[in-house]
C-alpha cells in the first residue's frame, strides 16, 4: 500500500479454506521504502481454493469486486 495511507497495517484479516475452515497464519513482516509499505503474510501449507478477507484497502471505484490471484 502506499505509504500516505492512512488505513490499518494489517491487511488480511483471515483465510478460508474452500471447506470453511480457518487457514492458519505462520507469520506477518512488514517493510517499507520511500513510497510503499509492504505486507508479507505466510499462511498454512494447503493445495487448494481460500478465501483471503482484508481488513483494509483504498478502493477509489467504491465497489466490491473478486480477484483471482496465483500464489508462489
């Protein structure tokens, strides 16, 4: 996120995994430089569809919208 954002520093609130149950968080970081700071989650090992919430996140078009991300 950019680093002027005034929101909260922790972006994922939770992860679900596509039977409903809770994925488990191993670890946040953080890092910054001159325009961003950075938020690393690791979560549980698990081969299969989640659902990642966030907390927080400027949406200037002001409506919900689903990404399909691949993860490493």
């Amino acid at each position: 996120m950019n680093k002027d954002h005034q929101g909260k520093f922790l972006m994922f609130s939770a992860a679900i995994k596509e039977d409903g149950t809770l994925l488990e968080s191993k670890g946040i970081s953080f890092s910054r430089d001159e325009q961003y700071v950075v938020e690393t989650t690791q979560f549980e090992d698990y081969n299969g569809k989640a659902k990642i919430y966030l907390n927080d996140y400027a949406n200037p078009i002001r409506r919900n919208i689903e990404l399909n991300i691949p993860l490493q």
